[in-house]
C-alpha cells in the first residue's frame, strides 16, 4: 500500500501504523525531504523502524522515486505526504500518481482530526496534539492506478485523490 497523509498531520502518522498496521505489514518506506529538516524526520523514521528515502519534487525526485519503488518491489508499504515538503498545503502532486502507477500498489489515503491541538505558523500549519486530545482516524477509498494509464488518466487519478483527501480531512 501506498499510505497517504497530508504533510501537517506527520506528528502522529508513525504511531498510527504502527498501532493499527505495523504487526501485518513487512516494513515502511518513506519519502522525506532532503533538506536539513528532513534529516530530523529521517531520523524519527528510523527510531520506529521505517526506511527514510531522501528525496522531493525539488530535490532527487525522480531518484527517491526509483528508490521508493525497490522498497515497494520487497513488499513493503510506502508513505508520502502529497502536498510536501513546500506546498501548497492540500494539494496534491503528481508523484504519487506516477509511484502508484509502476508499483502497482494502491494508494490509502488517511487523515485525522485532533480535538485539542496546536497549529503551527508554518505553510501546513503542522498540527501538535494536546494531552487528552481524541484522534479521529479517516480512511479514504482506495485507489489502484493501472500500470497502462495515460497523462490524461494520470490526472484525473490526481484529481481523484485530492478530492478524497480534502473529503476525509477536517481541520
């Protein structure tokens, strides 16, 4: 599976699979930044037993992305966040489609409400969760790319999936 999860919800994506997939699954791999702040997330990745894959749309894109294929050729599941590492918040990029597409895996859109949180000033408005604070875990419907699809099929997958996304997310 392909786990997709917008980039201001990070703070508790690691503790979410491993609480609810973690046990039936052979491993994550998952896309970070290749900026000094990835390196710090890259790090907590690999606190909880995930593969860091440096890379982004900006930087060693089309590399992470052969890389993130090899993990998933192992059968591991992948996790990227659509809209990172600069935005636009809520918006989905293309690369997911295309990863979807080669792999052959099934893109699983999740989300989560915080009760109590703090959003930061940032460009997501990365989101901390309080102590107490009740989590509402969001999954999406599914979605399989064909390994046969076309630019114009691409994108409508896209389009898709941003608006099961935005459907499933409440800020």
């Amino acid at each position: 599976m392909i786990f997709c999860i917008w980039h201001n919800r990070l703070s508790l994506s690691l503790v979410l699979f491993h609480k609810f997939f973690r046990e039936k699954r052979t491993g994550l791999a998952a896309l970070v930044s290749a900026s000094k702040d990835g390196a710090l997330f890259a790090r907590i990745l690999e606190l909880f037993e995930a593969v860091p894959v440096r890379g982004s749309t900006s930087r060693r894109g089309p590399q992470a992305l052969l890389e993130l294929k090899s993990w998933a050729e192992r059968r591991y599941d992948i996790a990227i966040t659509p809209d990172g590492p600069r935005g636009p918040g809520y918006q989905v990029q293309p690369g997911i489609i295309g990863l979807a597409q080669v792999t052959g895996q099934s893109i699983v859109p999740i989300s989560f409400y915080l009760s109590r949180k703090i959003q930061l000033k940032s460009w997501d408005r990365f989101q901390i969760p309080l102590p107490f604070s009740r989590c509402e875990i969001q999954l999406g419907k599914f979605i399989a790319v064909p390994r046969d699809a076309t630019d114009e099929q691409r994108e409508t997958f896209r389009r898709e999936l941003q608006a099961e996304m935005l459907a499933i997310t409440r800020d």
